[in-house]
C-alpha cells in the first residue's frame, strides 16, 4: 500500500537551559522545574564540541546493554527496551525471517517494493529491519541512495552495501533520525506495535513531499476456497490463542485489514490496497503456489515455537512441556495436505 502526501510544515522542538551566573562554582543551578533541562558545564576539554572519546563512553555503553540479551526457555530476545516485542532474535529466528523475506520475493516476483520509487539519492528507511536482508538488496538495487533500517535488536550483519546503515531504536518512540525520507517500508510488523495510527502518522511526518510508503502485513485469519478446514485445526487454535495473548498487551496480531483505514485517516493520498493470497502446505496445483505454499509451510513447522513459546508462557501462564506438545499438534496439521488454508497478505 502506497500515498502520496502534500508539503507538511516541521514542527520544532526547544529545549529550555539555566546555568549559574557564579563563575566560581561552576555548577548549574538546581532547579525545581522538570521541564527545565540544566547544562552540565564541568567538562575537561576546551572544545567546543563533545571529543571522541566523550562520546565513545556513551555508544559504547550503549552497545553493550542493547546487546545483553534476554534468554528465556532456550531462545534469545531483545534487550532494548526490552518485552516490547514477543518473539525470539536468535539464529532461528533469523533464519526463518529470512525464508519470509526469499517466499515475498517469490509473491512480489522479485520486486523489492510496489511503490513506484524512482530517481538518484533517495533516502530510504525500512522499519523494523529484521535482518536487515531488504534493506541490504535494496542498497544495491539503489546505489546512489541511502538505506536505513531501524530495529530493537541489533542483529543485521556489519559488513553491508556501505549505503546501507543499521540502527537501534524503538520505532513506537520518536525516531532517532528525524531527517525526512523518500520512501518508508514496513513489512511484517504484526504483533508488533501498539498504537498503529501513530506509527502511520509518524512515517507521514517523516517522508518528503511526494514521498512513498508501503505497508506489508498480515491478515491470518484460516481461509478455504473447498471448506476443507475441520474444527479442529491446530493452526487455528494456535492463531485464536495468540490472537488474545497480543491482544493483553494491546499488539494487533493481524493489521492486514486494517492498514488502509489508517493510511487514509493519516492524511496519505493516491493510495493502493492489494490482497494478495498466500496458500499454506504443498496442495495447490500451479507450480509457483505451490513453493509459496511450501515456504508457508516451514514458518509454521520451523516457526511455530518462535510464535508462542514467550507469549504463551509468559501471557497465557502454559508451561513449556505444554508448548512444545500443541507445537506437535499445529506442526502436524500444517501438512495435512487435505487442508487447503489460505491467508491474507
Ligand atoms: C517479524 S519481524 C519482521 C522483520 C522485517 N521487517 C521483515 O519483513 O523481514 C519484526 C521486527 O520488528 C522489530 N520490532 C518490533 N517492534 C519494534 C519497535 N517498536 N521498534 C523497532 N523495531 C521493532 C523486531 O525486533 C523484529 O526484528
């Protein structure tokens, strides 16, 4: 999903400082005011400007505690501000996002966006990076422009497209880099965000004037075009039962249908909504389907313990013996071939 927006003015922001009018004691004045932020003038360099090594004590301390990660029951989470977001960083995980990234491909035919991005030295930001996969082909499908991809954890690789550039940060706060982009990309974000209209708004606030943004996600709910679905479905269960899980910490776990509403209520024009179907398990005849299909189904049978293991623990009091044995279950019952589910994309 694509929009194009008009100018927007940029709002400004001031920061409002008192220091001590004594030279004597150096010291800034303590003042009661919270909104009142007090210059620390006790500093070693003669500089004007904050030395390297000033700086270095604040990234590299930084860098650290981002990656001091949470693990839980075997798998690895984030740590930057951290239990904002359910599921696991670890080499599994990394693994599977990146069959997501490879099966989209297959859906898009190859195309890295649908927005008609075009021209030199674009500035682009992909939110939630993930592995930063896109974000890296895109440096080089675009060489001569800019590529920023922002996450939680900082799992993309160092050795990048030298413009390709990674960094930390919670997307549901102000951005860190508030300069505006060309295009925004935000693929696979469910279960991830509270407040969805504010994130639409802040990717309208930060593009350019006639800039893009596109939107990717899901809508899982189980669909069949022969009602070969049975009450029992696992799969079913386990999407129903995560659904609440995000629900209690107010994550929506299928923005897909809900992405055009607040695209147009945040101002966007010139927008374009697709659905596109993405079968699961080996069963649909054309040949192309049928490896989406297969894609689909290892992120059941790969992923399954990715999606709930911390959700469900942690939101739906279940051990993780019970876990790993409805695991079984949904594993088992995305490659029933009789079932001919469908998801929304
Ligand atoms: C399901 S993954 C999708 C990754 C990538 N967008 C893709 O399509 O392959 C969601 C990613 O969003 C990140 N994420 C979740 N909440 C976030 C937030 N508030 N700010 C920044 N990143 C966030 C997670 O760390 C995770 O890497």
């Amino acid at each position: 999903m694509d929009g194009e927006l008009p100018a927007e003015p940029v709002a400004e922001v001031g920061i409002a400082t008192e220091v001590a009018d004594s030279p004597q004691s150096a010291v800034a004045v303590i003042t009661e005011d919270p909104s009142i932020v007090v210059v620390d003038v006790q500093s070693d360099s003669d500089s004007a400007y904050y030395t390297g090594d000033e700086q270095s004590q604040y990234r590299e301390s930084f860098l650290s505690s981002v990656r001091e990660y949470r693990f839980e029951h075997g798998r690895r989470y984030h740590s930057y501000h951290s239990g904002s977001y359910q599921f696991p960083n670890d080499d599994n995980e990394q693994d599977r996002l990146d069959m997501f990234h490879h099966m989209l491909l297959l859906v898009t035919r190859d195309q890295l966006h649908l927005a008609p991005i075009k021209g030199d030295d674009l500035r682009i930001l992909d939110v939630g990076t993930g592995t930063g996969i896109w974000a890296i082909q895109m440096g080089d499908a675009f060489p001569s422009a800019q590529i920023f991809g922002n996450d939680l954890s900082p799992i993309q690789p160092t050795w990048t497209p030298p413009n390709v550039h990674f960094l930390v940060d919670d997307v549901e706060q102000e951005w860190a880099d508030l300069q505006p982009y060309d295009y925004i990309h935000v693929r696979y974000m469910a279960a991830s965000i509270k407040d969805w209209p504010s994130l639409v708004k802040q990717c309208f606030d930060n593009l350019k004037p006639g800039g893009w943004v596109e939107f990717q996600d899901f809508d899982t709910t189980c669909r069949s075009q022969d009602d070969s679905i049975p009450d029992n479905y696992h799969v079913a269960e386990m999407l129903s039962l995560l659904r609440g899980a995000c629900d209690k910490i107010e994550r929506r776990l299928d923005p897909g249908p809900h992405l055009e509403g607040w695209v147009r209520d945040a101002g966007f024009e010139n927008i374009t909504h697709k659905v596109i179907p993405l079968p699961l398990g080996l069963w649909p005849k054309d040949k192309k389907m049928k490896e989406i299909g297969a894609y689909m189904m290892f992120q059941y049978t790969e992923g399954v313990e990715a999606f709930i293991l911390s959700p469900f623990t942690r939101l739906l009091g279940w051990t993780k013996a019970q876990v790993e044995e409805f695991s079984e279950k949904v594993q088992r019952d995305a490659q029933d071939r009789r079932i001919h589910t469908v998801h929304n994309l």
